[in-house]
C-alpha cells in the first residue's frame, strides 16, 4: 500500500476527520509504529529477531528463568535506546486530540516505551506494561526506575529478590484490569483508531473487531499505517503515510471544519 496519492490521502483524510466531529467518544490503539520516528525499532521489521535476539529468548518467562543476565542486558539496550528517543509529531497529535475529547478519549498501547507519557498523554492504558518499572519476584513490589541502567541482575531495594521487567512477555496475561478498560473503552467509543501496529499479537488485537461488533452503531474505525495490516479489514478508511505525519494532518483536519 505505501503512502497513497496525495488527493486520495486528503480524501481519506477528510472522511476520517467527518467521523471523528460526530464521535462523542474515542478509542485509540498505538503500537511500535508510532515510535517509529522517535528512533525506536518496531518489532516484526527485524524479521523475528530483536536487535539480534530470537524473541522467544528475550520476551518470555522461560527466556528469564533460562537466562535472566541475558534478558536484563536486552533490556537495558531498549531502556538506554528510550532514554535517547523523544516523542514524535504523531504522539503529540494525540495529545492534542486527548485534550478535545477530555474523559471521552481513551488511549490504548501495546508499546513499553512510555513515550505518550512523556509527549503528555494522561489517559494511557499500557497493555504490555512499561520499561520504566521493575516487578520483584520476592515481594512483588512494582517500582518505576525511570530508564536508568539498572545492571544485569538487579536487587529490589526492600526484600533483595531478583526483579523482572514489568512487561508482558509472550504466554503471559495481560494486566486485567487495564485489558478490561482497554475492551470497554473499544466497546464504547463511536470512532477507532488503529495507528502503527500490525495487529497480530493478542489479545491486544481483538479491540478492533470488538470497536465494530455487538454493538447497535459499529464504531467508524481509521487506520493509520505505512501498510495495509490485520486490521485493515475492519477498517472505514485507512490513512497511508507515516504516523508523525498523518496524525497531525487529522488534527489539522478536526481545526478546519471546527469541532
Ligand atoms: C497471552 C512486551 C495467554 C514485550 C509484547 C497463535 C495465534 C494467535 C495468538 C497466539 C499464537 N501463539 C501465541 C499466541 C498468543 C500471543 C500472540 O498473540 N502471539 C502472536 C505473535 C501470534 N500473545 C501472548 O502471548 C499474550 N499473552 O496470550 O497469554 C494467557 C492468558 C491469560 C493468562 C495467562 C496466559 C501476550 C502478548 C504480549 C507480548 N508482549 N510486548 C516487549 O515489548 O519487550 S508484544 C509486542 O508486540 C510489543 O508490545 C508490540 O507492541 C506488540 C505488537 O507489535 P506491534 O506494536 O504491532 O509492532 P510490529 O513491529 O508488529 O508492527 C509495527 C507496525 O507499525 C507495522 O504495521 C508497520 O507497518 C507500522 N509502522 C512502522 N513505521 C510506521 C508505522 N506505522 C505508521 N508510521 C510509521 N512511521
Ligand atoms: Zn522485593
């Protein structure tokens, strides 16, 4: 698909900010391709391996229990790689359609890089949890330790157990109350936006069918994408082009025809 012609684009762009006007409420969906342009490698471009590792290595409970060193010095590389990333055009689009939707907004990431934290974004429901914060095996305790360096294995300060990411690896369950808000917030809003995720990796992924189905009105869902995806299918329009760029020329959009 690639970015679309111009004038096919400003169509597009026109309908997809038609429905947002008329949408009481919003639901959005971000994945590694809104981070794109902040420099952080998304995931399936590297072919399955992550900055050299096999996924399953690095991103899952066994993978820790097999090599814990391994799994912390990955990552670390991702955490000192966020600390260097600032947010893009495309997260702060976002922050501006937060403030115009207010409590009505709700947006949802599978991304770990807190960086709609950072551009301003407050309603952020993080399904895969965060690089900031640490988890302890001992006593549970969640601290988040910003994206300082944190060493290959380190200590919770309060029990001195062994401390994991606070992410959700692969063959793990997501967070339940914040998957049970992310479903909500699809369930009800009137207009979805899908932006810069391939839409494979579940549950994330069914709060796009679940945005359309079972509901009186299906709400209107836009993709935004540099590809056609998963997603695509339940998708009203799809806006092809960089996030960083797209985004903001949807919120340009929602200022032209007032909102
Ligand atoms: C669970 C944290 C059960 C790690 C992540 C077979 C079939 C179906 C499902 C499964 C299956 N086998 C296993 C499963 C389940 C599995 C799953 O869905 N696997 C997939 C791969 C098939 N799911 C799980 O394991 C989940 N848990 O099911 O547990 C259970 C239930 C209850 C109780 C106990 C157990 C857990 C899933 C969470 C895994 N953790 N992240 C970390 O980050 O370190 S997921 C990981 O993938 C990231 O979070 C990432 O966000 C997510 C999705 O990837 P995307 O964000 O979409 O990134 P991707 O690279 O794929 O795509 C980027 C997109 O951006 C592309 O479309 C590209 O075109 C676009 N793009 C690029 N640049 C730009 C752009 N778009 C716009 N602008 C740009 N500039
Ligand atoms: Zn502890």
């Amino acid at each position: 698909m690639g970015n679309q012609p111009l004038d096919e684009l400003d169509r597009a762009l026109d309908q997809a900010a038609m429905w947002l006007k008329l949408a009481e409420r919003v639901c959005v969906l971000t994945g590694a391709g809104i981070s794109a342009e902040s420099g952080i490698p998304t995931f399936r471009a590297s072919d399955g391996l992550w900055e050299g590792h096999r996924i399953e290595d690095v991103a899952s409970p066994d993978g820790f229990r097999r090599d814990p060193g391994l799994v912390w010095s990955f990552y670390n590389a991702r955490r000192a790689n966020v600390r260097k990333a600032k947010p893009n055009p495309g997260h702060l689009a976002l922050v501006e359609m937060e403030k115009r939707w207010g409590t009505k907004f709700c947006l949802v990431t599978q991304n770990v890089d807190s960086l709609h934290f950072e551009a301003g974004s407050r309603n952020v429901l993080e399904l895969h949890g965060s690089l900031r914060r640490t988890r302890c095996l001992g006593c549970f305790t969640i601290q988040d330790r910003e994206l300082e360096p944190l060493g290959d294995s380190p200590q919770c300060p309060h029990c001195r157990g062994s401390l994991r990411p606070d992410i959700v690896w692969f063959g793990e369950g997501l967070p339940e109350a914040v998957l049970d808000a992310a479903m909500q917030a699809a369930y009800d809003c009137d207009a979805f936006l899908v932006v810069g995720t391939s839409a494979v990796v579940y549950p994330a992924a069914s709060l796009v069918p679940i945005a359309k189905r079972g509901k009186a009105v299906p709400a209107k869902v836009i993709e935004v994408n540099l590809t056609e995806t998963d997603a695509s299918s339940y998708a009203d329009v799809g806006l092809y082009g960089p996030s960083g760029q797209i985004l903001p020329k949807l919120v340009k959009k929602l200022d032209e025809t007032g909102s």
